[in-house]
C-alpha cells in the first residue's frame, strides 16, 4: 500500500497482546509463534512503529488479555484456542507472564484498554467509547494472533465504521500457513494491509 496518507491526530496504534506469553522466551505460547515472529522481525519493527508513532502525535494503545486465577470470566467448558489459555495457564493478572513485554512498556501518554477477555478487542472493553470520545477514526492493528485476536478486532472495527490499517510485519500466528492464509485471504476484505515502514511514512 504505496500511496497510505494518515492523519495522526485521527490514527490510534492498537497493539494487541503484545504480552510476555506470547512475545519472550518463557512465556507459555511463545515457542508456537516465535517462528513467524522471527520471520517478520515482528517485535522490532512494532518498537520502531510506535515510536514513530508517538514522534507523529498518533495516539498509542495497548489492549492486553488477562485473566483472573482460575478463569472464572469465561466458561466453565472453554473450547478452541481459549482452551489452550486456560490448560497452558497464560495470561493470569499480576503474573509475568500476563505484563506487557518490556520493548514496549506503556508510555506517558499511552492507553491501556482494560477488560479484555476474549478474542474480539471492541467485545468487552471501552475500545470503542475511548476512539470515539477522541475523534479518531483510524486504527492500526498489530499483535497476535493474525488470524485470532487481530483478525476478530479489524472485523468488528470495520463493522463500526473505522479506517482500519492491518499491519502484516507487526502479526504473528502459530503456523506460517495461518499467518499468511489470514494475511492474503480475509485481511484484504476488512482492512488496508500494509508494512510498518509504510505506515510509518504514511504518518510523517
């Protein structure tokens, strides 16, 4: 996506699960996604974007998944990749595990969305209510899953109406043949694909 204009009073950066389960050595699904990570230079190039970002005046958001011990906010009988949180323990508040990872450490300015639970990132927290008291109408998504959390999120953000610019070096999956099948397949009919750099140009 060569000719991406942004307007960065209207862009908001929405980094999702960027968390020490998924992104470092010890967290209980890295070694699923460390493949495709490496493979993108996905954590570098996320710290590069937002650091543009900020530099632009964009508005950075961290929407963290966490869990009580227990897993008493979900059902009883989870199935599919929630079953996999659950049995692997990850994502329990006050844990390691669970912090957002130290590259990207909110900063003074940035927003932590809270109350995230499940896949879709608008479903259960006030995503929505933040970028609309602030005007913005543009977000630009990167995390994990591509074809999981991400995807869930650009969905529902196009269904409400907003911009939304998926950036396919800042996602990761379990498997190289997911990442790319979601990237070519279903990111082109809910979302403007592009690379960190191109975003990044697209903010200056």
């Amino acid at each position: 996506m060569t000719d991406l204009t942004l307007d960065p009073a209207k862009t908001a950066v929405v980094l999702i699960e960027y968390q020490n389960d998924f992104t470092s050595q010890g967290g209980v699904l890295h070694d699923a996604v460390s493949p495709v990570m490496e493979g993108t230079g996905m954590l570098p190039k996320t710290v590069a974007l937002v650091e543009a970002a900020r530099a632009a005046g964009a508005t950075v958001m961290h929407a963290p998944i966490t869990f009580a011990e227990g897993y008493h906010e979900i059902s009883r009988h989870p199935y599919g990749i929630l079953k996999g949180v659950v049995d692997g323990k990850a994502f329990v508040k006050g844990t390691w595990g669970a912090a957002i990872v130290d590259d990207l450490a909110p900063q003074q300015g940035d927003i932590v969305v809270e109350g995230k639970r499940g896949l879709d990132t608008f479903a259960s927290t006030n995503l929505d209510f933040i970028l609309r008291s602030k005007g913005i109408d543009t977000i630009v998504l990167g995390g994990f899953l591509t074809n999981c959390c991400v995807e869930s999120t650009m969905r529902t953000g196009y269904e409400n109406g907003y911009k939304v610019i998926t950036v396919t070096d800042c996602v990761a999956a379990t498997s190289q043949e997911e990442h790319e099948n979601a990237i070519k397949f279903d990111y082109p009919m809910f979302s403007v694909t592009a690379t960190a750099e191109e975003v990044t140009a697209a903010l200056r």
